[in-house]
C-alpha cells in the first residue's frame, strides 16, 4: 500500500502538522511529492485541498482509520519543486507561522481551491423554538439558502446553538461548496483512440447504421486532424456533444485536457539586441562571477554601482551563460520599477526564453507563465518578489535588482525578507545570487564588507556622462534672511531658470510613515531620545513626544534645549500645499502633483507618469513614489524639499533611508546629453547622511552609519524582534502589551536580550484597532527568535482571542 503524508490547506494552526492518506491503487504511478490534492477532511466532507510532503509504503496509523485522497490536481504535476517544499520549511521556522501559510505564499496565484459553507432551509417535523423560529424566518427572507458567514455576521447574538438545535429537527442542513480556483481556459481535446482494431471495427458499423451518422462524421473528423479541441471537433463533425460522448464511453476516443497558455507579449514588438563588449569594470565583475558560478558553495554576490554603471547588462550576460548551461534564471525587480522599460530589455536581448510576471495582469496570465515555467517552456522569469516562487527544474542564477528596496520586505504573513529567502533559495538549488544596487543597504554592504558576500564594484558610468552637481540648500539661513516660504532663494531661481529653459523639474517631498516629528528651525536641532538615538515623535493628544522604540516620553520643549530659540515647528508640509505654493508662484507653470491621494485608482499612478514623460507638464510635485525607476531625459533639475522628513522618520534606518533617497532623486537629473542640477533643502546641512549624499559617496556614508550602528548596537550588530499588539478596546490592548512586556522583561537575561517599551506605535491606532508595539534586541539571532516566539505564545494565551499579536523579525522600518 502507498500512502501521501499531507498537509492540509486549514486555518487552524492546531492541524498544521502532517496527515497520512491512502494513495488509491489507480494514482500510483502519477502521484508525486510537491502535488496538490483533494482529501476528506475533518468536517468538510466536500473535501480540502492538501500538499504532498512525502510518500511512504508504511503508515503509523492502521490503515483502517485512514483515507483516501480523491484527486489529483494541476494536470498531475507537482506544484512545489523540491527546492521549494524545502523553503517552505525553512520559511516556517524562520518567520513565526505555520508550514500551510508558507506554501499558500509560494503558491501561484488563483489556484487555491475555496471552500464555503451554506445554510440551507430544509422540511423538518418538531416544532422549533421561537429564537429558532425566528432564524427560519431570517432565512426565508434570504431566499432560504444563504453562506453560513453572512448569516452569523446578519444574526444578533450567537447562532452557533441555534443552529444546532434546527439541524437536529432538521429545519435546515449546511452544506458547502467547492470553488476550484484553477485554471479558467482549460480546453479537451480528442484522439482516436490507440487500439486500431477497435477503431476500424466501430467505423465499419458506423458506415453500415444510417442512425449513426455523426458518429461516423466525428470519427472521419478527427482521422483528418487530431488533436481537435471539442468546440472544433463539434464544428468539422457539426454534431453535438451526444455522439462524442458516446464514442469517449465506448473508449474509442483518447480525451485530454490540455490548458492554455496565454502570452503576455508579443516577440514581434521588440527589436533584437545583442551583447555590448563589456567595459572593464564590467568584465571584472563577470569574470568573478563566473568563477563564483563554478564553485560547489557559492558566495552571494553584492553588485554595487551607480545607476548607468552597466549593471543590468551585467545581469543579462551572465544570465545568457546560465541558458546556455541549459539552466534557468529568475530576475527580481521591485514591483514599482517593474516598468516596460526594464522588461524591453530583458525580452529584446533573450527573445521568447522570457517571460514577465506583475501586477498588471490578470491572475490567469500569470498562472499561465508560472506554468510556462513549469513546464520547462521559459528559462528567465522577471517579477517582483513571488516570482522567487517560479517552479524551475534547476535555477542556476537568482538576480535581485535594486536589492536595497524595503519594498522587497514581505508585509504579510509570512513576513519573510527577500533578501534572505533569496539566499536560502539559492543555498537549496545551487544557484549563483546576485544582488545590485547603487546604495546597498547597510546590513548587505556589511555582509559583503566582511566577506560573507562577494563584493564586485562599478564605479564608472559607461556613457561617461556626468553626475549631477548636487548643492545644499541650507533652510536655517534662509530663515533668519527672511525667506519663510518652502523654496530656498536658489531653488525658487533655478525653477524659474528651467521654465524659461523649457526642461522639466522634479520636486520632491519625501515625507514618509505617518510620524510627525520636532525640530529647531533656527539650529535645525531635532529632538531625539538619549536612549535609542530615535527621532522623538509628536503626539498632539498627549500633547507629547515620543519615542517609538523604548517608550520613553517627555513633554513638548517650549524653547530648543540646544540653542533657546523659541522658534520650534512640527514637520508636516503635504504635497498639496506645495503644489498650490508652486501654482503661486510660478503662475504659467503646468504643474502635476503624485502622491497617495492622486494615485487611488488603478493604472493613475502610470498616467501621471506618463503626461509628464511627454512633456505635458512643466513641473511634477510627489513623495518618494517619483523617485523610482523611470526615465525622464527632459529633467534637469530636481529639488528636494526637505531632507529632514525622511532623515528624522524615527527608526534606527532613518539615515540610510535619507541616503537612499536623495541618491536616487538625484540620479533622476541629467540622465542623457542635458546636465542636471540638485537642490537638497534641509535644516541640518552637517548631517552626514546630507552631505555624503551630496557628494555621492556611498563609502563615506557607510562608514559613519556603520559607526552609529555598533555604537547603538542596531542590526548588523544586533537582530531585532518586534511585536505589534492590536485590538479594538484599548485597555485590552495594553493590558496584553504590559503581560507580554513583563515576560520578555523576565526572559530577557536568560535570553541576552534587551527589551524597549512596551509603548504605543507610531500609529497608535488605526482602522478602529489600538496599537501597542514592544522591541526586542539581541545578539543570537536563532535565539532571539525562539525567545520572542514563546512569550508571544504564552501571551496569546493569556489575552484571548480579540487580541492580536504580530511578530516581526529584524523589520527594516518599526512604524
Ligand atoms: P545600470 O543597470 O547600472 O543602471 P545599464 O546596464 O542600464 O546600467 O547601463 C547603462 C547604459 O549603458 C545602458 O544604456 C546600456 O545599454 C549601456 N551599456 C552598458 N554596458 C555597456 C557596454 N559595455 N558598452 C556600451 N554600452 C553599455
Ligand atoms: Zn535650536
Ligand atoms: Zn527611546
């Protein structure tokens, strides 16, 4: 006998373990492990769907007390390679959450079998109950069958009993219902069948019975052409479906289902390049890639080079090695730069071994080019990060582009980093990582530093244009000059200068999370805690400040503590005021504002860009949104607004965040034969962050934050873990965070961690939820982990169920 051992797609973390199933003696050839299935279930008779772990001739459980599984999905392939069976046990024990959650994240999408219960009126006998009366009556309102959910969510008080007791009177039955999620332009196709004895014989007859006509004609039909799909079978044959089903019944037809496989573009529309020579930074780096590529243990590769320095083209050789070893490549790309511009050149220079998967499609185009991949039909998959998930046979090089991006960190459950499960990928199928960026960030470039990864440098563009010249508005001196509006005389000059110019500006003002925070507009002195080296945040209703990490609150200064000026503001300028301050101003100006509020609707986002890349606008206002990814050659100046709202977001990677930033708003300016200029406003031009940025010096930069790092024992020389605690009365809230404050506080020697807080989140409450969030640091971060996991356990416990607590691991951004 062979049996399957399971995992079952359920909620409940209690049946995240493996169950034994009887393979019946029909699938055992075709089952396989990494396979979705259908098995009975507890109480979903319906059946639910399950994943093939492994298989096995022997069962612990005697074989009486089992069953069988019922089906076999997705054409009988497997779902989930070994590599990726493999990650998902790894995921489960790295990002605090059950095996089931990690397969439904490497999954592809749609295919989740759903299921739903109903209720439904049925004829009982015995009287019921007025409460159960009056429940039959809100049924029948209902059309007397409705899902189980809505009617618990429509019925005051607990329907739980009630229902139980109209079952067992039978006035009504739940029944539920299946929906396949699959794959929507599925097709049949038709063969005569391979036994050409029977084939002749059934024929013969046919031409002798005039009453058999179309089954002679759907028999001719398919000796002519075959396979034929049964719409094209039914049109040559012009007959219905009886006759064909007839013929399948009788087995003188082979019957197939065959899936569609939709293509997301067209080879024709795009022109065929061929390699560059690489340059000589760029042949270094291949050469040590290739040398890496070739090793039995392979080290991450961390590409580091400004934007133009020829990375992409650096990906694409090496890439067209791996194909040609007959492997396979997947490119990571942050969704937001995932423009046509980045996929032109993938498909232009490796033609139809690509294909491309992102959120513009519809789910059944990308399940058609996840099973493409599965299939073997590509060899290069482009995407964000899920398309780490693509079901390769052998992947041979992972690229991860613009490896800095937190856009990169998973924000659901399982709250995994990429950078990390890319790694770990990497390790299970012996694929080469390579990892590119113009700032890495700063826990890679350390990794790299200390020759945990390859480091490879460009430090050269290969156009040889030039950078842009990057000068430092200083905001202080403007004030005390008089100037209290957002410009800076020199900014407000050079907007001017470029509408006589007719070039394009940028502006941006990077305001980031919700955090408001205090400074000293006459020294630019930003109040800060002593203890964590964090950005203070302002609350108005206690009338306070704040910091997010540790707790600690102190009130509102009324004169700055560094210099006495009396002249303390909030930050807090919205993208709206400076559109209208800019619309002042420069009256004959065509101006375009982006942020989240002109960006709600789908594909408005890309509109924006796309006026503006035609030169409909003069001018184009946005957060940090306009930073990334597209090209505008016509832009020749940007100005950044205020420096100081993303190096003062109150988290420990405030300034490599700034960094970032500003680095990248600069390489928006002067991107082909125009020269660009940027104006960086801020009320603290001394700040490193401001000034290396200024210089773009990346090095320099790194090697201040690094100090500032290990100074305040922040990753990469600590790990952190972090919990959110929310819940919608909130004294509940606090009482949990307190509980589970108070355990990590008693753990926390045993386990060498520091906890700071618990206090109330940076976003102290949100879509009718309190948040409270504590903070662990340590060194260990195995350790940590497992301790911060089991006081979470042990809380829950204590706090019931309408308490809600969510575990991070070394988050990038604490909000
Ligand atoms: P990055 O990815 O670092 O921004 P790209 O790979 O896009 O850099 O290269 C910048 C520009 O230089 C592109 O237009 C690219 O086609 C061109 N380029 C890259 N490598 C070479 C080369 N070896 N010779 C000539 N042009 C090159
Ligand atoms: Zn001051
Ligand atoms: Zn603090």
């Amino acid at each position: 006998m062979l049996f399957a051992h399971i995992i079952v797609d359920s909620r409940n973390p209690e049946t995240d373990r493996m169950f034994d199933y009887i393979v019946p003696e029909r699938w055992q050839e075709k089952i396989a492990v990494g396979q979705r299935v259908m098995v009975p279930f507890g109480r979903r008779n319906a059946g639910t769907e399950g994943y093939v772990i492994s298989l096995a001739e022997e069962s612990q459980v005697p074989a009486e007390k089992l069953k069988a599984l019922t089906e076999i999905l997705d054409e009988g392939r497997p779902v989930f390679t070994p590599a990726l069976l493999e990650l998902a046990f790894w995921m489960k024990e790295t990002y605090f959450c059950t095996l089931n959650q990690c397969l439904q994240a490497i999954m592809p999408p749609g295919i989740r079998t759903k299921s739903q219960w109903f209720v439904e009126l049925a004829r009982g006998s015995e009287e019921p109950t007025a409460k159960e009366a009056r429940f039959l009556d809100f049924l029948r309102q209902k059309g007397g069958v409705m899902p189980l959910q809505e009617a618990e969510e429509g019925w005051e008080g607990r329907l739980q009993p009630i229902l139980k007791g109209l079952r067992e009177k039978g006035h009504v039955v739940l029944r539920q219902k299946i929906r396949r999620g699959e794959y929507k332009n599925e097709k049949k196709y038709y063969w005569p069948c391979e036994d050409q004895e029977l084939w002749r014989e059934a024929k013969a007859q046919a031409q002798k019975d005039r009453r058999l006509a179309a089954r002679l004609r759907v028999m001719e039909a398919l000796e002519e052409t075959s396979p034929l799909s049964l719409a094209e079978l039914k049109e040559r044959a012009m007959a219905t479906d009886s006759p064909i089903r007839t013929l399948a019944e009788k087995g003188l037809l082979r019957e197939e289902r065959q899936q569609e496989k939709r293509d997301v573009f067209s080879l024709e529309d795009y022109e065929k390049t061929t390699a560059f020579v690489p340059m000589g930074e760029q042949a270094a780096a291949l050469g040590a890639m290739r040398a890496e590529l070739a090793r039995e243990k392979k080290r991450p590769v961390l590409l580091h080079g400004i934007t133009g320095s020829g990375k992409t083209e650096v990906y694409m050789q090496m890439i067209a090695e791996v194909i040609a070893q007959g492997k396979q490549a997947i490119v990571l790309v942050p969704e937001i730069s995932l423009t046509p511009l980045i996929m032109e050149r993938f498909i232009s220079r490796l033609g139809n071994a690509v294909s491309v998967t992102h959120s513009r499609l519809s789910t059944g185009e990308r399940l058609d080019q996840w099973r493409k991949a599965r299939d073997g039909e590509i060899s290069v998959m482009i995407g964000p990060r899920s398309a780490l998930f693509t079901p390769f046979s052998d992947v041979g090089i992972i690229v991860m582009d613009e490896c800095h991006e937190t856009s990169y960190d998973s924000d659901i459950t399982p709250k995994y980093h990429t950078v990390d499960v890319a790694e770990k990928l990497a390790e299970l199928t012996g694929a080469l990582l390579v990892m590119g960026s113009a700032t890495p960030d700063i826990v890679s470039y350390h990794r790299a530093a200390t020759g945990e990864y390859l480091l490879l440098e460009l430090k050269e563009r290969t156009k040889g244009s030039l950078l842009p010249a990057v000068t430092v508005a200083d905001m202080r001196r403007e004030l005390e000059e008089g100037n209290r509006s957002p410009f800076s005389r020199e900014l407000a000059e050079a907007i001017g200068e470029n509408l006589r110019k007719k070039e394009q500006t940028m502006l941006f003002l990077n305001r980031r999370g919700y955090a408001t925070f205090v400074s000293c507009r006459k020294c630019g002195e930003a109040m800060v805690c002593p203890e964590c080296n964090i950005t203070y945040t302002y609350h108005a209703r206690e009338q306070a400040l704040m910091c997010h990490y540790c707790g600690r609150q102190v009130p509102l200064p009324k004169v700055c503590p560094s210099c006495g000026s009396s002249y303390i503001r909030y930050f807090g300028t919205g993208t709206q005021k400076i559109e209208e301050e800019v619309c002042r101003m420069f009256p004959e100006a065509r101006v375009l504002r982006m942020d989240l509020d002109t960006t709600m609707t789908k594909n408005s986002h890309a509109k924006i860009l796309e006026l503006f890349g035609k030169g409909q606008a003069d001018i184009l206002v946005g957060t940090q949104m306009i930073a990334k990814g597209h090209d505008f050659p016509n832009v020749t100046l940007v100005g950044i607004l205020a420096a100081d709202a993303s190096l003062r977001s109150g988290e420990y990677t405030a300034a490599e965040n700034c960094f970032q930033l500003l680095t990248q708003a600069a390489g928006r300016a002067g991107r082909d034969s125009l020269p660009g200029r940027v104006i960086i406003q801020t009320y603290e031009p001394e700040n490193y962050a401001v000034t290396m940025a200024a210089e773009q010096d990346y090095k320099g930069f790194y090697e201040e934050e690094i100090k500032m790092r290990q100074a305040m024992e922040y990753p990469p020389f600590s790990h952190l873990f972090s919990v959110l605690v929310t819940g919608e009365k909130e004294e509940e809230v606090i009482h949990a965070a307190n509980y589970l404050g108070a355990l990590m506080q008693h753990y926390s020697k045993k386990a060498e961690t520091t906890v700071l807080g618990p206090s109330p989140a940076a976003l102290p409450k949100f879509r009718g939820e309190y948040r409270w969030r504590i903070l662990a640091k340590g060194k260990d971060g195995k350790r940590l982990a497992a301790y911060g996991a089991y006081c979470v356990e042990r809380a829950k416990k204590e706090a019931g169920r309408q308490i809600h607590f969510h575990m991070a691991f070394d988050p990038r951004n604490i909000v």
